[in-house]
C-alpha cells in the first residue's frame, strides 16, 4: 500500500486541508481507499467524517487549495 497527499479546500470543514491517502493497486491504476491523516482533525489521525474526498469528482469540484502543512 502506497500513500498519496492532496491538498483542497474542504466543503465540510470550509477550511482549506492537506490529507494523506492510502492508494492501492498497480502503480498508474491505484485507487485511494483511505485517509491516514487531514489537517482538519486534531490530531490528524483522528478523521471523523465521511470521507467523501476519497471521491475525485468530489475533490475537484473547488480549486485545489495552497499547502498548509510542510515538513
């Protein structure tokens, strides 16, 4: 299993967030299919909603948004 970041402006939190996915698959086929952390949440790895934006189209239906978290 690989991992995968976004960032977005979030409809639900109105907020924008970076999240880091759990893809799987074959590289250039993998599907996200979870979340391991979002900014949202304090902590990070307490995601508590329901993770819509592992929907693309759900994603990008707002402009993605400018990184609020770097290390």
């Amino acid at each position: 299993m690989k991992t995968r970041h976004a960032a977005f402006s979030c409809a639900l939190t109105e907020r924008d967030v970076e999240v880091k996915f759990e893809a799987w698959g074959m590289p250039g086929l993998r599907r996200l299919c979870g979340i391991v952390s979002c900014t949202a949440f304090d902590p990070p790895t307490a995601v508590a909603c329901g993770r819509r934006c592992l929907d693309r189209a759900f994603r990008r239906q707002w402009q993605p948004a400018l990184p609020v978290h770097s290390r």
